[in-house]
C-alpha cells in the first residue's frame, strides 16, 4: 500500500460538491492511515472513492463513528486484484469488497445502477456504474446519502441530507413508496434511526410514515431475521420505549414478536422510566414481554431464530420474574446463587412490577415483601462458600452406602443446597448437615433441590 499522509485524487464524482465544513475537515485529517492508503490505491489505478453513508452522518453530528465504508468506480473483480490477500469478497455479486486494514476492516462497494425489486428485499439485476448521483440516490434515507471526496475535501449531498440532519428529521430519498418496495426492511430502519441515542428522538417525515404504514405488508418478505436485528437496536436504544409505541401504534411490531402488538401501555412507561445500561438485551425482552405465558413467550422468541444461548438466558430470565425470593438469609443465598449476576436486576424488576401493579405471566400482580427483602438483600455478606459442591459422590456413598442412582444425585444436590443456604466452607460442616437431615425415611423426590424458584 502507498505510505505516507497525502491524499491522492482519484476520478471526480458526477455532481457539484461543497467544501467540507471544518467539523468535517478535521475528521479526515484524523483518519486512519491504513484508510488513507486504501483511497490513493483505487486514486492511483485510475479510480474514484468517496466515504459515504453513516459514517458521513456521524461525523457530521460528532457522535461516535463505526464502520467506515466506502464507495467506488472500481469494479469489484479489479478490487480483489488491487489489495489481494487484504481483499475478502463478502458480497462480490452485489459490488462489495471488504478490504483488511492494519486495525480494522473496511467495506468497499462499486457504484452501482439496479433493476426492479420484485422481492422487496433486493434487485433482479445489479449493473456497475461510475455515477456517483445515482449511487446515492438508490439509498434509504437522505441522512445516509451523503459522501466525501476525502483529498478534495468535498461533501456530496444531492437530497439535502444536512437540512434534515438539523432539523432531526428522517426522509426518504426520492419517493418513499418506492424505497419501501425497494427493501421492506427500510420500514424498520427508519423506526430504528429515530432514535439518535444523546441526541434525543427525532422526527418522520410525514410522507415517508405514510408509505410505512401503507408498505407494511412487504414486511412478511423480509427475512426474520434481518427484522430481528433492526428490533434489537430499537431495544437497546435509550428511546426504546418510544419508538415501541409508535411501531405498536402503526402495527408494525407485529410483524416481528406478535405478542408485543399487544403490550400494557404502562409496560413502555415503564420501560422509559427504569431502563439504563445494566438492562441488556434478555433483560429489555423479558421485561417487554412479562405479562405473558411463559410458554407463548419461548416460542415467539424462538420464530425470532435467536442464538440458543439467548433464546435459553431471556426464557430463563422471563420465568424467573414469575417468582419472588422468601425474606431471609438461606432464601436470598439461594436466589444469588441461581440467578448469578441478574440477581440484583431480579429484585429491581420485582419492585417495579409490584409497585405498578403489573400482571406477570397472565397471573395477576405479584406480592412478595419487597422492602424486607431489600433490607435482608443489602445486609447479606458475601458468599464464602465454593460454588461447587464441597463433597462428591464417593464421599456420600461412603458416608451413607447409598449406591449410584437417583438417590445419590438427589442427595448430593440437597447437601449442595445446604452448603449454599448455610455458607458452608468445610466438608466437616456438610457432615454435620448430612446427620441431621431425615434422607434415611423419605423419597427423593421430596428432597430440596439447589434452584430457584
């Protein structure tokens, strides 16, 4: 790759540009080196390439800058020839190249001109171009369709992009109806980019909510999953409560967790009002959806094609809100040790859900003492104990001349359950349990188990 800090120019683009603003200026004097290398290599085999899309856009508004991509007149097969082993052809049909940079990666895309979307999720035909104009203009919202000439310090922006980045608005670029049709997805996308995080919750255009409201039936087309991904960062948006509401309201939330089209108003009040960042993604589902069976919420969660470990912690984590720990110490021991980290959450969510009065799992509101939990909770030391049980199997077998079988598991699970209630730290201490407990004259199956509830 070519060295040093100089930009060189590459191909202009079709269109009039502007000079950058000094905001933007000093962005591209800061840029990654490896970046830099990259654009003279496509300017020096005879290309143009721009910056473009989100990261034009936050750096425009000085929010944190992700990815960084680019676009460019070079065709993707003379892309992969140019960087080589640094080339990954991750979506090369459709003109894009990730090229691998000293620190990061960067996602290169041929200007491109396409035919008719007849699947609304992508074209029938992709023809490369060199018209940075009609590059731009195919994109969904006009705050994503702006892009830089990084050596001639120049912003493109066609659709007035920096008109509704000032007036927090989302619009579509050109007819919405269209771009709608185009992607079914861009639906959710725009209910996604209302919320810019600090810079509080902005604006639809109004003919662009129109078009959302009326293309919701392309919605079915698009892939669960990629609706999936956009409704996660609507939930751990800080507006999150928000932008649920008018999805509920416009009936496009259905589309992706059925059950949610039907959520207690006070739930998104709710939700506005306690979330911070400890509430991760199990937490905000789990809340959303707590009034609901826990059996209806697993199988929505599974149409939604979760990782299984995300599907198994947010099922979990609903089940457990069902349920209210006992006011004392070996209860709380208990609890802490069940749910792991959550517990804390657990107890916020109790309160919450108490105090609001709110229906868990279509059984009505729960009742539990939750301010003498709270006090028992805050005076609760530290666990001593190990967390794993301090006897084995040969240990009780020969203690008891139980054999191997059920009721050498279930015993030991017992004698674990009153390690963790009591603290225990020796083996000396769970001898001592292990004499006073009646195992000799009852049937495993009514012996305690370490689990809550």
């Amino acid at each position: 790759m070519v060295k040093g800090r100089e930009i060189q120019f590459g191909t202009e683009a079709d269109i009039e540009g502007r000079p950058c603003p000094d905001s933007l200026s000093e962005w591209i004097d800061g840029l990654p080196e490896d970046l830099i290398e990259i654009v003279n290599q496509l300017a020096n085999s005879g290309f143009g390439a721009w910056t473009v899309g989100g990261c034009v856009r936050d750096a425009l508004l000085g929010a944190p800058i992700g990815d960084i991509d680019l676009c460019s007149t070079c065709p993707p097969e003379i892309v992969m020839d140019i960087f080589g082993t640094d080339a990954i052809p991750t979506g090369i049909q459709f003109g894009t190249v990730t090229i691998k940079g000293r620190n990061q990666h960067y996602e290169l895309t041929t200007l491109r001109s396409e035919g008719v979307y007849r699947d609304g999720r992508r074209p029938e035909h992709v023809q490369w171009g060199n018209s940075l104009l009609e590059d731009l203009s195919r994109r969904d919202f006009t705050i994503n369709s702006m892009a830089i000439d990084l050596a001639r310090k120049k912003l493109y922006d066609p659709f007035d992009g920096l008109v509704d980045l000032s007036e927090h608005t989302i619009r579509a670029v050109g007819d919405p109806m269209q771009r709608c049709d185009e992607d079914g997805l861009r639906i959710f996308r725009a209910y996604r980019f209302l919320d810019r995080g600090n810079l509080g919750l902005w604006n639809l255009n109004v003919e662009l909510h129109a078009a959302m409201q009326s293309k919701q039936p392309i919605l079915s087309k698009v892939a669960i999953e990629r609706k999936w991904t956009e409704l996660q960062k609507v939930l751990m948006g800080p507006h999150a409560a928000s932008v649920l509401k008018l999805m509920i309201e416009d009936g496009a939330l259905h589309h992706v967790l059925p059950n949610a089209q039907f959520v207690n108003p006070t739930i998104l009040s709710l939700l506005e009002q306690y979330t911070d960042l400890s509430w991760t993604i199990k937490h905000r589902l789990a809340f959303l959806l707590v009034e609901f069976d826990g059996k209806e919420v697993h199988q929505s969660l599974k149409r939604l094609k979760l990782p299984n470990t995300l599907l198994k912690n947010t099922s979990e984590f609903h089940g457990f809100l069902g349920h209210v720990p006992k006011p004392h110490s070996a209860a709380l021991r208990v609890f802490r040790y069940c749910l792991k980290e959550d517990a804390e959450l657990h107890l916020k969510f109790q309160r919450i859900l108490i105090d609001a009065s709110i229906s868990v799992h279509g059984l009505g509101p729960l009742s539990g003492k939750v301010d003498e939990i709270a006090r028992k909770w805050v005076e609760l030391k530290p666990q001593q104990t190990n967390h794993q049980c301090l006897v084995d199997g040969h240990w009780i077998m020969n203690r008891t001349g139980i054999e191997h079988g059920i009721r050498l598991g279930r015993l030991k699970q017992w004698l674990h359950r009153l390690q963790i209630e009591h603290d225990l730290t020796s083996v000396s201490e769970i001898e001592m349990e292990l004499s006073r407990i009646s195992w000799q004259h009852s049937e495993p199956s009514t012996w305690p188990q370490l689990r809550f509830p």
